[in-house]
C-alpha cells in the first residue's frame, strides 16, 4: 500500500494553520475531517476508520496512565499558591546570597526543588520571576543574567520528575511512566548542576553582573537553620514519598500523583494557607491544563487516523528507516526536528503530532527497552528546550508577563541563548553516554 498524496499535504496545511494561530486541538480535527472527506472523494481513504474512532476516543479518557496528569497539575499548584516558592527562595536566597552570584545559584537550587515537588513550569517561573527578579534587580545583577536563569531554572519541571511531559511520553511512546520517571532524574539533576556551573563561572568571569549580598541582609532573619529546616522538610518529604513509592514499586505513578495531591493540600493546610479560595482556584487551574490535553489528545487522535488511513504513516516509516546511518540517522533526524518544532509550537503539540509518527520507526529499527527509556528521556530534554527557544518559549512569555518594564523582552530573549545552549550541552551528554539514563533502570 502506497501513501495518497493528501497525507504529506496533511501537515503542510496543518502546521500552516497552527503557525497562523488557530487553537491546535481543533486544528486537528478539522484537518482530519478535511481530508478524511477529500480521501473518500477521490476514493483512496476507507471510511471505516472512522468507525473506530469513538472507540479511540474511549481509550483516551479511560486511560489510566493519564489519570496521573490532573493529580500532577493539582499537586503543583496547590504547592505555588500555598506559596511555598516564596518560602523557598527568601531563605535559600539568605544561604546562597554572601556569595557572588549567590541568588542566582539559590533560584537555580529552588528551581530543581520545585521542579520536583510541583513539575508545573508556569508557576515555577511566574513565582520565582515575582520573587527573586526585584531583589537582583535591586542589588545589580545584569538583567539578562537574571531573566536567563529564572527562565531556565522553570524549565526543569520539564524533566526532573515527576513531569507531565514524561508522563505525555509515556503514553504516546508506550513506555512505562515509572521508568522514564527513573531514567529521567540524573538527567534532570545534572542539568540544574550545568545550570549551576555555568551561574558561577558567570559570576566569576564577570564580578558587577551577579555581586554578593551584603552581610546585613543575612542579618536581618534570626535562626536562620531553623528556619532552613522549617521550609526545605516540608516539601522533601513530599518528594521522597511521591517519587520514592514510584522508584520502589509501592505506587503506580496514577497513585503516587494522588498522594502527592492530598499532600499538597497538607502542606497548605499546614502553613495556614488552604482555604476555599485557593482550592477553588487549584481545581479551576487544574481542570484547565487537563481539558487542553485531553481535546489534543482526541484530535490528534482523529488526524493520526485520517493520516494512517490515506497511508501516511508508511510513508513515514519508510523515510524515517531508510535515513543514511540507520538508527543513528533517526535519532539525528527526530531530534533536530524536535528541536526546530520547539521554536514555534508547543512541546503538548509536539508530543502529539510527531512522536506516535517516530515510535514505530524506532521501534522497526531495533530501539526498544533501556534503549528506548533512553530515546524517550532525549526527546524529553530536546522538548524542554521548547520553553526557552525565541520566539514562543512559554517560559519566556510567563516571565515577560511578571517581569517590571525595566527587564526588557530583548533582555529575556538574549538572557536564554547562553542557558539554551547549556541544555544541548546536557543534551550532548546524555547521547554519549547513555549510562546516565540506564544506570538506575532496573535490570
């Protein structure tokens, strides 16, 4: 079976129509129905595979897998409105501040930190751009150096888990979310450590861009391990009981993302700050992000059966698998093409559209198991890129939305060239040498 001509003009008109901004979700579909009906008409398109899309669609929402996502988002935002990044960062910020270039190093600490109790990047760097950028704005930091490392610093929800975006993976790539959430964490924590290597050679390199605190700002707070103690417990707890019931079985990632939820709620309760208000605006939150993933789900549903029906997805793999160099070509071609995507669509699109295309070529030749965990965790620190690339970064967008109108929108975008390219580094890395995902996978 050949492929129609219509499926590679599937995405031409659908990226076109998503770069002009039609919301993707209903791009989808109305691509698919589009060509659904121009496949009928000249006769090379079954309509039967129309049939089984409600039973498609009833896989969607009965998937257990993606249960996990709501659970995740609640957990995280119920975490940013009981204001435990402003915690964080206040008394991190007084540990890390004597030292020169001390609280950008402290939003790189509490960027990891939150990346691993909320894994919600929006609130990761709307709190810490509110936060921490007037105080280095206000004691000299060069703005670019602060909007750069705040905006990366939110990214690592992207892959430190627990992240939506390895559990998006899982589901489109058929893995498991617990060992994408195993395989990802060296990854993530060497990454937030290149963040910090680079925050200090920075600052060493160039002494009035990120200057030292004055000694009578530690001074000003009493206690302060005590109070060190009081704000890091809290939420370390809630990631080791999260993600340590995941690595040691006890928990389904779905199960684990519930306690995690109910934990949240705890913590908020605990500092006096759950009340209906913000649970009301955790639920709303909540069901937002969970509503955009599951109307994306459905058409990229619908456009991947429109799309395998005119025989695309042979065309796909025959390409894909006939690259020079093989499995080392692939892995060339799907990470440049991820990597390009990102800097104009979102990684949700990304996810959906592309990579149940690049599975099965994969798969067809001989990337499978550790492999793939590997493969999956590559990809997902190619899409987190996608959140600092000019010129639709969300990251970018989050923090120019929070920023005061002195940290200009170029100093932003010129801010996160030099933290983009420590992502590829970290990238680089992780291709090279694939240990430092499959070293913790179970055998």
């Amino acid at each position: 079976m050949t492929s129609d001509p219509l499926a590679p003009l599937m995405f031409v008109v659908l990226f076109l129509l998503i770069f002009v901004g039609y919301p993707v979700a209903f791009v989808l579909g109305g691509v698919a129905v589009l060509f659904g009906g121009l496949g009928v008409a000249n006769g090379n398109f079954d309509p039967r595979f129309l049939q089984m899309f409600p039973d498609r669609v009833f896989g969607v929402m009965s998937n257990q897998v993606l249960l996990a996502v709501p659970f995740f988002i609640f957990m995280g935002t119920m975490l940013e409105r009981s204001r435990l990044a402003e915690d964080l960062l206040r008394t991190i910020g007084l540990i890390f501040g004597p030292v020169r270039g001390g609280l950008a190093l402290a939003v790189v600490f509490v960027g990891a930190l939150l990346a691993a109790a909320t894994g919600v990047v929006g609130a990761s760097v709307v709190a810490m751009g509110l936060i921490s950028l007037p105080i280095m704005q206000r004691y000299g930091y060069r703005p670019e150096l602060a909007a750069g490392v705040i905006c990366a610093s939110g990214t690592l929800g992207q892959i430190i888990p627990p992240s939506l975006v390895l559990v998006v993976l899982a589901d489109q790539l058929g893995e498991s979310v617990g060992a994408l959430f195993v395989g990802a964490l060296v990854p993530g924590v060497m990454l937030a450590v290149l963040y910090g290597v680079y925050v200090a050679g920075m600052s060493w390199a160039r002494p009035d861009w990120a200057p030292a605190l004055p000694p009578e700002e530690r001074e000003r707070v009493q206690n302060l391990g005590r109070e060190v103690l009081r704000v890091l417990v809290p939420p370390l707890v809630l990631v080791l009981v999260v993600l340590g019931s995941i690595f040691a079985g006890i928990a389904t990632p779905t199960e684990a993302g519930a306690l995690g939820a109910v934990g949240a709620m705890l913590l908020a309760a605990a500092h006096g700050r759950l009340d209906r208000e913000n649970v009301f605006a955790t639920a709303e939150a909540t069901l937002r992000v969970t509503c955009m993933v599951i109307f994306l789900l459905v058409g990229s549903t619908a456009f991947t059966m429109v799309f395998r029906g005119l025989a695309g997805d042979i065309w796909i793999e025959e390409h894909l698998t006939n690259l020079p160099g093989g499995k080392i070509g692939l892995l060339v071609v799907a990470n440049l093409a991820v990597f390009v995507l990102g800097f104009f669509i979102d990684f949700f699109e990304i996810a959906f559209i592309v990579l149940p295309l690049i599975a099965p070529a994969a798969r067809k030749l001989g990337i499978v198991g550790d492999e793939m965990v590997w493969f999956s965790v590559l990809l997902a620190m190619n899409l987190q890129t996608s959140f600092l690339t000019p010129p639709f970064g969300f990251s970018l967008f989050y923090l120019r939305g929070v920023a005061p109108p002195e940290v200009t929108t170029g100093a932003i975008y010129r801010g996160v060239v030099p933290f983009i390219g420590v992502q590829l580094v970290g990238l680089a890395l992780v291709w090279c040498f694939p240990e430092i995902v499959t070293a913790l996978l179970p055998s």
